[in-house]
C-alpha cells in the first residue's frame, strides 16, 4: 500500500496516466485482499476509464476481470458473469493466454455459486492446462483446489481429495500461504463429511495458524478488521466441530477450547487497539511524523467547513461540492497512508506484545456471584450459546441463525413504528420468541443473578436485550405491566469477554475532578436547518437536520448538581465547540457527558461523530465542530464512564468478528 501510494502521485505529478491507472488497479487488488470490497472497486472504476482512455486492452480486460471478482465476492452473480463475458473476449483478441484462464476460472466460480456444477467443471477444466502451459502456479493450485470442491459438492469425495492434495502440495512449493489456508479449509470440510473429526480438526487448526501470521502482517486495525472479517467463517466452522468433538467424547475439554476459538473470532482489532493506549504507543513518535498528522487533520477539518458553507448558500453548486467531496476522499487516504508510515516507523509499535484472547478460567476469575457472561455465535452451520457463571460453565446450541436474524430485524421495526396497535402483535411475537430462543435456554445456570454481561454477535449488536419479554403473560395491553427481561435482571454489552477482562485497570489511581459535559452547541441562526442536513448528508452518508437541543443544558445541568461547583465543568452554547474537547484535559475526569447531534457514516465508520458548535461563516478556526472517531482515537481519556447523549451513537458499520464499529468503539 504504502509503495503504491508513493507510486500513484509520481504517476499523476508527471501525467503518466498509463502508470497511474496500472496503479490505481494494483491498490484495488491489495484493498480486495483485505476484504474491502467496495474501496476495491472504487480504485477498479477509476484504472478502467484511465486504461480504455490510454487504449490499454489488456489492462482493460484484466480491469474487467477484477470488478467481476468483486462483484462475485458481494453475492452479484449476474454482474460478475456481465464483467467477465466482457473481459473473455478481449484476452482472446490480444492474445493472453494467461488472462483468458482466469477469466474461465472465474466463470466457473460464478457458475458454481448458482448451483450449476457441471457447467462449472468443463470451464474449470478448460482453464487449467492453459495455467500449466504459461507456467502459472498459484492460479493452477487455485483451479485444482476450485476442481476439488466441485467434486466434493457432487459426491466424489476421493476425486475431490485428489485434487485438494494436488492444490495444497503446489501452493506450499510456491509458498502462498493464503492458497493453502483455503485448500486446508476445504479438506477439513471434507473430512468432517467423512466422519473423520480428529482429523478435520488438526486441518483447520493449521489453517488457522497460518491465517493468524498473515493477519498480523496486515496494515493497521481497520484493514487488519476487514482481512479478519472476510475469513472468520473459518472460526465459526472450528467452533462449531469442537462442538461436535464435545458431544462425541464430552469431559475432554472440546466445549471450553470452543469458547476460546470464539473469543479469537472476535473483537481482536479492538483489543490491540486498548493494548496500544494502554501503553500510549503514540508517544514519542517522529516530530515531523506528528506535524504531518497535525497538518492532515486541519486540511481535513477546513475541507469540511467548507462543504458546509457550500450547501448552506441559497444555490449550491454542484460542481464546488463535486471538488470538495474529491479533496475529503484524497486527504482521508493520506491519513490513512500517513497511519501506516508511523506504525512502520515507530519501534513501540513492534516492540508491543499483544494480548491473547482469554478462556473459561480468566473470565470466572473476573465474575461476581451476581453476574454471568452471555457469548452468543451467529455461524453459517446454527446459532451456539456460551454461558460462564463464577460456578460454571456450559454450551448450548439454539438451532437455526438465520431464524434469529428475521426475528431481530421485526422486533426492531416493531419498537421503531412505537405502541401503536398495528406494531403491538409483532412487537409481542418477536419479543417473547427471541427471549425463549436466546435467554430460556440458559435459565437455570442464571438463578440467583441479577446482571447480564451479553456478548453479542451479528445482528444481535442492535437487538436490546431489555425489552425481550420473559414470560407468556402477553395478553395485557398495556405496555407498562409487560414482562420485560430489564424487571428481572439488568444488562451490559460487551464485544468479547476479552475487551471486558482488559478494560480492568488495577491499581490506577482515580482521576481528581468528577463532572465535565458539553451540551446545547450552537448550529447557526443564519444557516437553515435543511442546509445543514444536507451538508452531512454530502460529508457524512445520511441525510440529518439539526434542529436546537434545549433541554440538553437542563440535562447536563441537573447532573452537575449532583457533584459540588469545584467538581464540575460545562461547556455550553457557543462553549460546546471542538476545541474546547481537544483542549481540555479530559483525562482529569471520572464522568465525561455529551449531550449534542451525533451522525452516522456506515461505509467510513471513522467519519462517524459528535456534532458541537459549528463555526460560523466568519470563523476561521482550524476546527469544523464535528468530532469524528478518528479523533477520539487521539484524546486521552481516563474516565470510568463516557456518556453520549446523542442520537445513533450505538450504531455504526457491523463487521463480522469486529462488532459494531462506530464511535462506542473510539471511545
């Protein structure tokens, strides 16, 4: 990345368009590597008009040919087939040979997603002595490893074995070792099919292994996230076999080293990223380094007041807000360029020794008598329950995921429509059936609790738990005698037991002030409410108004009642700014509350942020009054509790294995 990066603004500085379009698509590949589909194909989109404009064929079929992979690791399978039929035509005009066989190959991975094996063997098959005859091994291993399971799907397990063997044995002589997890993946499929778990199982394991070296070499926690999040089937699938192990031969510990793999799966990014502040990992980094940081942010910040005043004119104009949207996107990659630069120079960063992910024994060290630790596994093969009391320890499989999902996704429509009639039968439905699918199972490991710390999984992130009902006293039709779970225990939401056990700090000492709070910002008497709302809708992905927050003063200031004058401190009105938040030693503060507009960016989860005062047109200040998660990350904060009282600060991008991220997890 940070190669290509380099190369791409030499091309452009010279107007090499040839080499900056070559580039842009090889920066699209490394994206697609890491499991970011869409920045893939943004870069992609860009080499394509570049190389059809140059008159580079080749490239523009190879072009085509990557867009159709994307499109067929999204699911779009007609759009993949589009992309490819346009590529296979133009290898074949130009003459290589090499372009061609991919092409067929993919074809025949398209063909086989739709169900159409046969059709996907003869392209297979077509394409793999063209990979032997120019010489090219790792798509050779690729397209044996492709034979192989198609072979599997249609019964002929020992033919299928035969090619896996051949794929795996080429993909180690080259030394690709994302190939071989993938064909060591496929053989412990296949073994678990034959019966043989034992050896399923020391597949997989090796799989595993060597996926872990490859995450470690990734660049950074997001894209380390996105890599992770593309291959966590893997896991689901180890858990889900240990679980088979433990009920062939229970007693010999398979159900707790599935809770281990579990809390591999998940939340790993985020558990570096609390070792590195923990650590304070920044500190000392180059100064340049940090005014390069520094300078990046402001040119950020002013591109981002100035979207603003260009959507509050009276007549935007499209072709200014057009450059300006270009310029964010430009400066976001340098930032993310100049992240990966400091990781890679900065030598606490490989000196850091990240933590592992806990077992059984370390979270029952951490638990009261109260409390029980609810991990929940929404996999491909069922949903699974793990639940860990101080006195012990059980796994449980809930049947089907898919069904939870549904019923998720209507009780949420449900509690959005609100008590009204129409909504009451679905809300009741969903709510008792949820209870009796995810909490029921695990009841008489829970008597005598009153806490439930839930570790949530897929679409459970935005399920409340709270409202599930407990009982089947469901014919009340008032809302308020309703037997919700929040009467009978109260809830807490973690993204894996092992973030919980590392946000204990021991022996840390108490910070000396208690209160400090920013509330009521001022969002401009000359700007219109629906000009701001489109200015985040231009910046930030979804249209906001913002409307004045008034008794967000009166709810800040009732809480600081709580504590005496020389404890508290308030930023309110015109106070509320930015600033004011990057200025203040926010560290000094056990409760720090903000009252404010929050926005949601779901496809650049760092835009995500906090709306405070915006400046005014006369302002010149270096900051735009939205503090995003990417700036959190550069705040220290000491305090027990964060408070954001703001609309859709729980939301944000779901990422398989990572949880929900958004602005919870900056904070």
């Amino acid at each position: 990345m940070e190669y290509f990066s380099q190369a791409l603004s030499l091309h452009r500085a010279v107007g090499n368009r040839a080499g900056e379009a070559t580039t842009l698509g090889n920066i699209g590949l490394v994206y697609n590597a890491l499991g970011e589909r869409q920045k893939a194909l943004e870069y992609y989109s860009q080499a394509l008009s570049l190389h059809r404009a140059v008159g580079n064929r080749t490239e523009e079929a190879t072009t085509l040919n990557n867009i159709g992979q994307v499109y067929a690791d999204l699911g779009e399978r007609q759009k993949a087939l589009e992309y490819y039929t346009q590529a296979l035509p133009i290898f074949r005009a130009v003459g290589d040979r090499a372009g061609e066989a991919t092409t067929l190959g993919n074809i025949g991975y398209v063909y086989f997603a739709l169900g159409e094996r046969q059709k996907a063997l003869e392209y297979y098959t077509q394409a793999l002595p063209i990979f032997r005859a120019v010489g090219d091994r790792a798509t050779e291993a690729t397209t044996l490893n492709n034979i192989g399971y198609v072979y599997f799907a249609l019964g002929e397990r020992q033919k299928a074995l035969e090619h896996y063997g051949q794929a795996l044995a080429l993909h180690r002589a080259i030394r690709n070792r994302d190939g071989e997890v993938t064909v060591l993946g496929g053989l412990a499929v296949l073994k678990r099919g034959l019966g043989d778990l034992a050896e399923a199982r020391a597949h997989l394991e090796d799989a595993l292994r060597l996926f872990e070296s490859l995450r470690a070499a990734a660049p950074g926690p997001e894209l380390r996230a996105s890599f992770f999040a593309s291959k966590r089937g893997y896991y689901e699938f180890y858990i889900d076999l240990l679980l088979q192990l433990h009920e062939r031969e229970p007693g010999r510990g398979h159900d707790l080293r599935a809770f281990e793999a579990s809390e591999r799966a998940r939340a790993r990014s985020l558990l570096e990223l609390l070792a590195e502040a923990r650590i304070e990992v920044t500190s000392g980094i180059a100064p340049e380094l940090k005014a390069r940081e520094r300078a990046i942010h402001a040119r950020i910040a002013g591109i981002q007041r100035e979207l603003l005043r260009a959507h509050a004119r009276a007549r935007p104009k499209a072709r200014e807000i057009a450059a300006l949207e270009e310029a964010l996107k430009r400066a976001d990659e340098e930032r993310q360029q100049l992240e990966l630069e400091i990781r890679r120079r900065h030598p606490r960063y490989a000196e850091l020794q990240y933590p592992e992910p806990v077992g059984v024994r370390e979270v029952q060290a951490r638990l009261d008598e109260q409390t029980a630790l609810l991990e929940y596994v929404l996999g491909r093969e069922g949903a699974i329950l793990f639940v860990v009391t101080r006195e012990g320890f059980q796994a449980i499989r809930l049947g089907a995921a898919e069904e939870i999902r549904e019923r998720v996704r209507r009780l949420r429509e449900a509690i959005a429509v609100g008590p009204l009639r129409t909504a009451w039968g679905n809300y009741v439905v969903n709510g008792r059936r949820l209870y009796q699918q995810l909490v029921e199972p695990a009841e008489r490991w829970l008597a005598g609790k009153r806490h439930l710390l839930v570790v949530p999984d897929g679409a459970l992130y935005y399920l409340p738990f709270e409202v599930l009902l407990t009982s089947g006293e469901l014919t009340v039709e008032d809302p308020r005698r309703l037997p919700y779970l929040v009467r009978s225990y109260a809830v807490s939401y973690v993204p894996s037991a092992s973030v919980w056990v590392g946000l204990w700090r021991s022996g840390e000492e108490r910070p000396e002030k208690t209160f400090l709070a920013y509330a009521d910002p001022v969002y401009g008497e000359a700007r219109s409410e629906s000009a701001v709302g489109r200015a985040l809708s231009s910046a930030f992905g979804e249209l906001r108004k913002l409307p004045p927050l008034r008794y967000s003063r009166r709810e800040v200031e009732g809480i600081a009642r709580l504590y005496s004058a020389e404890e508290v401190k308030l930023y309110v009105r015109e106070q509320a700014r930015e600033e004011n938040v990057k200025g203040e030693a926010l560290e000094g503060y056990r409760y720090v509350h903000f009252a404010t507009h929050g926005v949601l960016n779901e496809q650049a989860p760092s835009y995500s942020g906090l709306v405070l005062t915006l400046p005014s047109g006369s302002e010149e200040g270096r900051e735009d009054g939205l503090l995003q998660v990417y700036e959190v990350f550069n705040l220290k904060v000491r305090a027990e509790l964060v408070v954001l009282s703001a609309c859709e600060t729980g939301l944000g991008q779901q990422m398989r294995g990572e949880g929900v991220v958004g602005l919870t997890r900056g904070f």
